[in-house]
C-alpha cells in the first residue's frame, strides 16, 4: 500500500486542503504535507485518524493466493504450542556461571 499517495487521494476525494485536514485531525500542515510526499511515514493510529477525518477509512484487503487458516487448523497449531512451551518450562534449567566449551583439537601440533 502507498500510504502517501492514498492519503492524498482520500484529501483530494473529499475536497479539503491539506490545512483543512490537519486542522480537522489535529495535526499541522507540514507534518501533513510530509506524509503524503513519504518523507514521513504515520503510524497506524495517525493515518486511521487522518484518514477518518477526510471522511474515508483505512481497510484490510485479502491479498490474490492467500487463505485463512481453518479454526480447526489453527486450534490444533494453538494446542501444539502450549504443549511446547509447558515442556520448555518443565525443563530444569542451570547456568554455570562459567561459559565451557570443548577443546578442539590443534591441527598445527
């Protein structure tokens, strides 16, 4: 997604300036202006709040080739990862205090 051409393009679609909309979003006009040009990138948040007050709304769209996982599917993935981290906790766990490694062998000697 272009976040700053389609914030232009909600402005323009709704007829406002940009300091018409940074006004209504509370915001300032080069702050505005750095959005829709990319020098800066809004958060989630701020573009909603942009958005919304130009009168559109920011909307997740299904890219091509891609499904949802099936409940069941993920049910089962869910209670496979509890499983796991129950065993990991289950672990006994000691740290020496000195780090030990293995002697490799010298291949000059």
């Amino acid at each position: 997604m272009d976040v700053a051409r389609a914030l232009a393009d909600a402005r323009r679609d709704a007829r406002l300036t940009q300091v018409e909309l940074a006004r209504r979003a509370g915001t300032s006009q080069a702050t505005l202006s750095a959005y829709e040009s990319g020098a800066k990138t809004p958060s989630l948040g701020t573009l909603q709040r942009l958005l919304g007050a130009a009168g559109s709304r920011l909307a997740v769209q299904e890219l091509p080739g891609t499904a949802a996982i099936e409940p069941e599917r993920q049910r089962a993935t869910s209670r496979t990862l509890v499983e796991v981290l129950a065993l990991a906790e289950a672990l006994p766990v000691k740290h020496d205090r000195v780090l030990s490694y293995p002697r490799l062998p010298n291949p000059e000697l």
